[in-house]
C-alpha cells in the first residue's frame, strides 16, 4: 500500500468528505434564517440560494480535519476463510452499517474494503478499513478504524473497532 503519510492523508479527506456531506445543508438552512431575518421572504430566499451554493462549508471541514487529532482502533483475528470471502463479508456489514467508499479511492494493495459507519455525538463518521491476508489454511483479518477527534473526545474509533471485529467474526463463523 502506499506509506503512513499517504494513507492518513486518504483517511482525513475521506472523513472530511464524510462530515462535508452529512453537513451540506447547513449553510442553505443558515443562509435562509440570516437572509429572513434581515430582508423578509427575499433574503430568506436569496440567503437560501447562497448556502446552497456556497462550497466554503467543504473547504473549511478539510482545513479543520488536516488539525484534528485522529482517534484510531486496530483488532486482529484468524479465521478459516479465503481471504476474498472475508473481504465480501466485510463490504455487505460495513454496507449494511454505513455506506462503502471504495469507489472514491485509488486501488489499494493489498487489497482492502473501506467503508463510513456512525456512531457518538452527532454520529460521527468513523472510517473503516477491513484486510485479510493469507495464511496457514486461512487468513488474518485486521480491522481498523480512524475518527475525527475535536475538543469533545468521544473515542469513535476505538468503540466501533470491537463492535465491526465482533459482527465480522460471528459472520465468518470465527471466534473472537
């Protein structure tokens, strides 16, 4: 895969993207209550029209996600599946929990199920990122998690990680 750098950078825009998306009708809402206020049902509309335009909301989430800390889960377990079947398992929880985002990345090696799940205050998006790798008669599977963490530590990623490791084990017929 690519190095350490690379892939923190992959995760906080794909967490960026994730809060951007779930926020996006933040300044349509905004901009019609500041518009209302001062000029009636015009500025409610024209201040709409502005928010929903306006793409400094984006811009703004991934200035502050490059500065966040970044709270992180890792947990590893054997099991007697190939490693593609691990990784199918993998993609139908993560889409049944949240939404893939394999489609808006580079192709990983080796390769890995990347998808957003939500949880804590607000439900915010942690990234998970599920491997299986070959060995003996079956393989290793690593689950890993990262969050956005701001003043309010809410470990987003620490308590997933257990939770999708649990899930995809019972799936697999694995123990923990």
């Amino acid at each position: 895969m690519r190095g350490d750098g690379q892939v923190e950078a992959l995760e906080r825009d794909v967490l960026a993207r994730a809060l951007g998306k779930d926020n996006e009708g933040i300044g349509e809402v905004a901009g019609a209550i500041g518009g209302g206020l001062g000029g009636g049902a015009a500025g409610a509309g024209g201040g709409w029209l502005g928010g929903k335009l306006s793409r400094g909301g984006l811009g703004g989430i991934r200035f502050s996600a490059k500065r966040l800390g970044l709270d992180r889960g890792e947990e590893r377990f054997d099991v007697d599946n190939d490693p593609g079947r691990v990784l199918n398992a993998a993609r139908d929880m993560l889409a049944r929990r949240g939404r893939l985002v394999e489609d808006e990345l580079p192709p990983l090696h080796p390769a890995e199920v990347w998808g957003l799940v939500h949880t804590g205050i607000g439900r915010n998006p942690a990234l998970a990122r599920i491997s299986a790798v070959a060995s003996g008669a079956g393989c290793t599977v690593v689950v890993r998690t990262v969050a956005l963490e701001g003043l309010i530590k809410q470990r987003t990623a620490q308590k997933n990680v257990g939770a999708l490791r649990d899930e995809l084990a019972a799936a697999l017929g694995a123990s923990r």
